[in-house]
C-alpha cells in the first residue's frame, strides 16, 4: 500500500478552507501514523495544505485580496456538533435564543451543549462547552434546546421572563412537531423541578391537541406535583394563574 497516495486522494476530497482532522485522515491506517505523518508535513511543505493547530490542516483559498485561511465555523461543526453521522452536541445558549426570538442581542459566544463532566471553555474558537442534560440524538436536539431555554430563562437578561415563557408557548403549539413534543415529555426529566414546573406551566397553555401527548403529560403532571411547592417569579397571567403544578408565584412581586 502506497500511504502517501491514500493520503493524497484523501485531502482531495476536501474542499478549500474546510478543516482537516488528521484522525480522519488518519483512519484505517492505524498501523502507518508515521508514514501519515511524514505525508501531511510533505504536502503542507508543498503549500497543498497547511497546518492550523496541531491535529488541523485545511487547504487555503487564493482570492485577490489575498490568502483565506481555516472556516472555524466549521471546524466548530466538527469539533463540537457532527462529525459524519455522529452527533457530538448542540447549540444551546445565547444564539439559539436569538434565532428562536428571545432576544436581540447577537451573541460574541458560542454555546455548545456536550455530554461532559464539566464546562470549558475553547479560546480559540470563542465556544463555551456546557453539561448536556439528556443523552444527545438528532431527533431530540430540539426538545433539548427548548429545555435549555426553560433553564436558562434567568440568564436572558434583556428580556423580561413573561415576553420568554409567551413565546415559548407560541413555539411549543406552532413550531414544534408532536414527535418534537413527546420528546420534550422525556428529555425534561433529567432537569430540576424549577424546570419541570414551568415546562408543565407552558405546555398546558400550548394546549396541545394529541391524545398519547396528554396521557404522557397526565403522568409527568402527578409525578412533579409531588413535593415542596415551587414558587415561579413570572406573572401568573401568562400562565392563565395556573397553579396545579404544585407551584406558587413570588409574593413579593405585584402579582
């Protein structure tokens, strides 16, 4: 086998300025890393590639305004969100609130949700890494981004948490789809009860018309009535002054 030219045809396939893994390169050829190794170096000698970071090469782009280097967007992709057809995490956070309509603020971090011990923080790449609650699937991303906005609602700061918890509602009856929602019903008990309260709060006002999702529902409902009450600090007239989710409001407030 010629592990230089395997090498080769393999960088072809990638397109300019995309970022190359050398552990993609790398696979299938566990017993010839070196000869790997030594191909890479030649080819970015060669200006073909050129390393980035240590693991990272990418193929530079020529442009009349001269050398365009590595797209960290997506190395980010990479990284952090879907390699092939693993899903490594999600975005979460700042610009999943601004794109669902939270707020306007245009976010200087990304917020990446991992199945870590804890959070970390990648300078390089201006990412926030953070503890994912449920176990990560294409299919239950969503759910787990409208969880996390639920979470997070204190963290919004230019937003008052009524105008939060009303579009929440709107999203959850007319965005989501019902698959979307069962999964919601799964992925919310791996959060805190604060969490669970305020998603029951929300889903009732959603109103969502689906016999299996309001059987499901009934049984989280008697489940998180259980307890200490939770007191919720957002007006009551959001949630239509439902209290049944063994919750209270703060008396402090003028509600």
């Amino acid at each position: 086998m010629n592990i230089t030219h395997v090498v080769k045809e393999r960088i072809e396939h990638y397109k300019e300025t995309e970022p190359i893994l050398v552990e993609e390169i790398v696979k299938g050829l566990d017993n010839y890393k070196d000869t790997v190794y030594v191909a890479l170096n030649r080819l970015a000698g060669e200006g073909i590639i050129a390393n980035y970071t240590k693991g990272i090469y990418y193929k530079p782009k020529k442009s009349r305004f001269g050398t365009i280097g590595l797209d960290k967007r997506k190395l980010i992709e990479k990284k952090y969100l879907k390699r092939g057809n693993a899903v490594l995490g999600y975005v979460t956070g700042p610009q999943v609130w601004n794109e669902w309509g939270m707020t306007t603020q245009i976010p200087n971090r990304v917020w990446i949700a991992q199945n870590v011990k804890q959070k970390k923080i990648d300078s390089d790449l201006n990412v926030l890494v953070v503890k994912a609650k449920g176990d990560i699937k294409e299919k239950n991303i969503r759910a787990l981004q409208f969880l996390d906005i639920i979470e997070q609602i204190d963290l919004i700061q230019d937003t008052a948490k009524e105008s939060v918890a009303k579009r929440l509602i709107a999203i959850y009856k007319e965005k989501l789809e019902v698959s979307d929602c069962i999964a919601t019903l799964e992925e919310v008990k791996k959060y805190n009860k604060k969490v669970k309260v305020l998603f029951g709060l929300i889903v009732e006002n959603a109103d969502i018309n689906d016999e299996y999702f309001r059987a499901l529902l009934k049984y989280f409902k008697e489940d998180v009535q259980k307890g200490k009450k939770m007191i919720i600090d957002i007006n009551p007239e959001v949630f239509g002054g439902n209290r049944t989710w063994g919750n209270g409001y703060a008396t402090t407030q003028k509600y």
